[in-house]
C-alpha cells in the first residue's frame, strides 16, 4: 500500500541525489516544503532549472562564471595580479581564499587533484592550460592552495615537472599547527611539518 | 566582486531555506548539481513544481494524498478497521507506525500539537473532525501515538475531554526503556515511566 502521495514520493527520491542526503533527510525536507508555501518550492525548482544555463566555466581560470561573461571578474579586474597564480582544486576553494580579503593575485582551478584511486589523471585537468598562462602572463608566482593531503601533494609535484626551468617562484600554502588548536590534541602529521616549517620570531 | 555566478548564488540561498541547511550545506548541494548531469537538477525541479498541484489533505484522516485520490488508502481500503484509530500528530508519523507492518486500523493526522508555545491552540487542529469520525465510524479504541512530549501529552489529555463519557478506549504508546537501550544509561524520566508500566510476566 502506498503510504504517501506520488508526488511527495518522486520529491523524496529526487533529493536523495544530493551528497549526504539519505531517504530520512529526503523526506524531511520534502515534508518541510509541503506544508510551507508553494512559491518556495516554486523557487528552488527555478533556481535548478537556471542553473546549468547560466553557469559556464571561465577559459582562463575555469572557476564558475555566468553564462554571458567572457572571463571570470577575478582575472578580468586590473586590480588583480595576473602574475600570482593560486592554483586550486574547486571553484568552491576560491571562495574560501577570498574571505579572507588579502590575496590580490589570480586563480587557477584545476578541475580536481590527481588521483589514481578515482581514476583522474593528469590529462583531465587544466594543466595545459596553467602552463600557457604562465608563459602568457609571464606569472612570477605560483601559489599551490591544494588540500594538504596525498592527491594534493602529488598534482603540485607533476604541475612542478610541467613547469620545468621556467624562471618562477612555485609555493604552496603553509602546513602547520591550526589557529586556536591545542597542541597536546594535533596529529603527528601536522606537528612534524609545523616543526619542519618552523619559524624564526 | 562577485565570486561565484549569480545563478549558482540564487540556488545556495534558495537551498538554503530548507530546515538544517546552512550556507555551507547550500554550497555543498549547488556545487554538487552544477557538476552533476544537467537532467538531475531537472528531476528535482520538476518533482518540486509538481509537488502542491499533485498534492492535498485526506478529508478523512488529513494525512497527504495524491490530488486525484478521494481519501487515503489507509482509510479506503476494507482490510483497515476504522473502528480502531490511531492519532498522530504528522504525515510522517504514519510512515513509522506503517513500517511496523501489524497494526490494522486507521490513523487521524492531528496537524500538530498544542503549544502554547508555538501559539498552536486546539482549534487549530483536526479535533473537531476527529471527534466526527468517532461518531460516525463508531470508533471503539483512540490510540494516541504522539511524541512522548509535554505537548504530546497535553494534546492527549484536550482530546481525551472532547470525547467525554464517549464509550470507546482511550489508549496511548506506552513509555519504557527502548528496546538495546542499557539501564544505567536511561534518563530518569523515562526510568520512571517503565517503572511505573511494568508489566507481570
């Protein structure tokens, strides 16, 4: 027997698509929706179906950008450094870096980080594309802002082969102890590299 | 300066007017649907805009039914006894009790809980309706299956005066341990409670 509509069952299972959402959040947030206004759902489904039409990925930086743009406002803007790069994974890790309102340089996404587990080479991100912007913006500063973690490591190792002995300063963000962590409580890992990265006061 | 595009930006603030869903949350999904196959956020778009159209109240049991339907399966179908009645307070709450798969009665959807609180007041509730389906069915058991709350119990206790010298059981779920629950770890108030319904073996 069918305990709930139709309706409210296709709802449910179409939201259980999202990351991280089982059938119980599904039906919760179905639910929600029901009993609120149907201009609010009405507004959520707009929104999904302008998504994909009106998003298109930057050719210089390829963050996310709206569709009628030619270049992402983060390169187009001449207050912007052409010459530092900040090479990141995601569009979303831009919007990390630029809450913190200093950096002044470009973006570069890649489009994801090498990973043989997940087959992704190499090849499948904008790698080419970095190097001819190097060359053409004559970049004096590559910044790696990739995770800290094994895949994260190994795209800035292969990028640094494809960058050869082109005369620039290649870094990556700075591992070290958290802001507001208590010592006794960080992994190994972390401490070993805060200590190898350690500093002069 | 706009970082992300204004299509991606009205779908995280549209998202995130579901109930538990940040900012972060709201990023999370966006980023994860302008990546995904455009036909995705479609399915969900689509599934939204049906869903209030495709979607109404069981005059009988105000439980959520298809638009088409006349009343709720659960009512409709002859294998229930409607002299047996149990009261929730939500649609959902059905889906629970159905999940169970032995009880062979009806349900009535409350809408609700007394709260003064939330400023929900009987009226406000299917009460009176309720009250119509006793007479008219001649119910001859309410089974209160609301949360174990004190406005679950101050609903109970409203209802029970409505029916008055009504000849019919008036039951509710019992309160005790939950079953893999351990002892020592069970909260006073609910100790008490299976104290107080303990049962002869």
């Amino acid at each position: 027997m069918q305990i709930l509509p139709a309706a409210l069952e296709s709802l449910i299972e179409a939201l259980g698509n999202l990351p991280g959402v089982g059938s119980r959040t599904a039906e919760r947030y179905a639910y929600f929706l029901v009993r609120r206004d149907p201009a609010k759902s009405q507004q959520i489904a707009q929104a999904l179906s302008d998504l994909h039409k009106n998003v298109k990925y930057c050719p210089k930086t390829f963050t996310l950008i709206d569709a009628e743009s030619d270049v992402s406002e983060l390169y187009s803007d001449p207050r912007r450094d052409r010459t530092i790069v900040a090479v990141v994974a995601e569009p979303l890790d831009i919007v990390a870096l630029e809450k913190i309102g200093s950096f002044r340089g470009t973006y570069h996404v890649l489009g994801g980080l090498v990973s043989p587990i997940d087959s992704v080479t190499p090849e499948q991100l904008h790698i080419t594309e970095l190097i001819k912007r190097i060359d053409e913006d004559n970049v004096v500063e590559i910044i790696f802002a990739t995770n800290a973690s094994v895949e994260g490591e190994s795209t800035a190792l292969y990028i640094q082969q494809q960058i050869g002995d082109r005369p620039l300063k290649i870094t990556r963000l700075a591992r070290g102890l958290p802001i507001g962590v208590d010592l006794e409580y960080a992994d190994q890992i972390t401490l070993s590299r805060a200590l190898d990265g350690r500093q002069t006061l």
